[in-house]
C-alpha cells in the first residue's frame, strides 16, 4: 500500500509507503477488532481492556488495552494516524525503536490513568499521541493537512492537540473519551525523546568518532615523526588517548546494558571531558 505525496524537510521522504512494524500493527489491531465482534465485545472487554482497579489481577492489560477498539471509527481514525505519522518515524529510526517507543507511550497511557481514573481504558490513542508528538519534533515544519484542505505546520497542530488534550483530562470532559490515556501518551513520548534515549544517542556517535579519528590520526602521526623525542611524547599522547578511548568503549558499553542512570559520577565526568575534548578537536 502506498501514497503519492512526498515531502521533504530535514531528511523526511514521505511516500506513504508501509514500514515493517507500522504494517504489523495495522494487522494485529484490525484483527482484534474483528475477533472482538466474533468472541463479543463484552468478554473481550472485560479480560482485555486495562481496568485501573483489577490490573493487579490481569497484569496483561496494560498491553492487551491498546490493540482493542470501542467500534469502526475509533480504530478507523487511530489506523489512519498509524498509517500517515509512523512510516517516516520507522524508517529514520529504525523497527526496533520504533516499536519500543510506541511500548512506551502506550504505558505511558496506563500510568497516568492509573493515577487518575477508575474506569476501562482501550485503544491505541496513547501510543498514536505519542508518535504524532515524535513526528512534530523531528519534522516540526511539515504540512498537516486538516480535513485534506488546510495546511497547517506538524509542530503547530501537535500543540494544539496537546493543549486540548490538557484542559479535557483535567476539566472533567468525558464522553467517553480517555483524556488521561491520550495525556499520559504525549508525556511519556516526550520524556523518552527528551532524556536517556537521546543522550545516548549522542554518546554513542562521539563515540564512534572518537574511535574513527584514533584509526584515522594514530598512522599518520607514526608516519610523520622525525626524531626521537618528537617520537617519544607523540607515542606518550597516543597511549594516554588511546587509553582514554578504551575507557570510553567500556562506559558505552555499560550504557548499552544498563542505561544512563547506572553511571558514575567518574564516568559522567569522563565522558564529558572526551565530549569537550572532540568538539574542541
């Protein structure tokens, strides 16, 4: 399946064409939907949806919730959204963490819920916020155009969508209607995008260049020494910055297995020197 319209901004291409995880979840949802009619809704509902007040004892729901749909234009609308926001997002970040971060804003609907409400939560609307909130911040000045016509900036229309979303949660607006959910799903998206998930990110490329200049400068450097004692301090500053760097490897690694938080203040300090050091250089 795909679209006619591309767009390019800051490195999107959007062609519409469906992204490995975008077209397993448009499966796997209307799948549901349709065993739900089968099985019947209540049944469904009542062992699936995420209930505030029983999770305790169907731990499952907090993810069974969001494959459920309430009827066709509840899950029309969230397949629709899935279908334009989530290619271009897999396709610059990659299937698994695109679908990790759709995870999490979807658990991110549970959290706040839990605090807030009593009542059954379904669909997909939570981690569907959440990647529209995504697609705002990494192409801020796309078209959206609402109802096909009106072309209005991603950024611009995720705002007011938040805004919206904010003053319905907390000004008692119901209507059947998760305001909380949909809530907890752009806050959890934008505190992933915000923290750990990007600052590694960006330890992880100075990495990689620190790395490429210690194979690409170390030769040359060999190559060009002319005496003896230019050879040995130059040889006394490749073993300190190659130790340096094989200090770097091993907190990168002890990112990739545990996260940000386990560090040291040793590490942090490490990392920030090597950072100032290769923005310097």
């Amino acid at each position: 399946m795909r679209g006619t319209g591309q767009y390019r901004s800051g490195g999107m291409n959007l062609s519409y064409q469906l992204t490995p995880w975008v077209k397993r979840l448009l499966i796997a949802n209307t799948a549901v939907f349709l065993l739900t009619w089968v099985l019947g809704a209540g049944f469904v509902l009542e062992w699936f949806s995420f209930q505030p007040t029983k999770v305790l004892f169907r731990p499952w729901t907090p993810f069974t919730y969001m494959f459920l749909h309430g009827d066709f234009w509840h899950l029309f609308m969230n397949m629709l959204m899935l279908f334009f926001f989530g290619p271009p997002l897999e396709s610059k970040w990659g299937s698994k963490e695109f679908i990790r971060y759709y995870l999490v804003c979807g658990f991110g609907g549970v959290a706040l819920s839990l605090l807030f409400v009593s009542y059954s939560i379904i669909g997909a609307s939570a981690a569907i916020y959440g990647i529209m909130l995504a697609f705002a911040m990494v192409w801020p000045n796309a078209p959206i155009y609402v109802w096909g016509i009106f072309p209005v900036k991603a950024k611009w229309l995720v705002a007011f969508l938040f805004l919206i979303t904010f003053m319905n949660a907390f000004g008692g607006a119901g209507g059947g209607v998760a305001h909380f959910a949909h809530l907890g799903g752009f806050l959890a998206g934008l505190i992933y995008l915000k923290t750990d998930w990007r600052a590694a990110q960006a330890i992880q490329n100075m990495g990689k260049a620190a790395r490429a200049r210690r194979f690409a400068i170390v030769p040359r450097e060999e190559r060009e020494a002319a005496t003896s004692n230019i050879n040995i301090r130059r040889q006394s500053e490749e073993s300190g910055e190659k130790r340096a760097l094989d200090a770097v490897d091993r907190v990168l690694d002890k990112i990739s297995a545990e996260g940000m938080a386990s560090l040291t203040e040793q590490e942090k300090g490490l990392l920030d020197e090597v950072s100032k050091k290769h923005r310097t250089n």
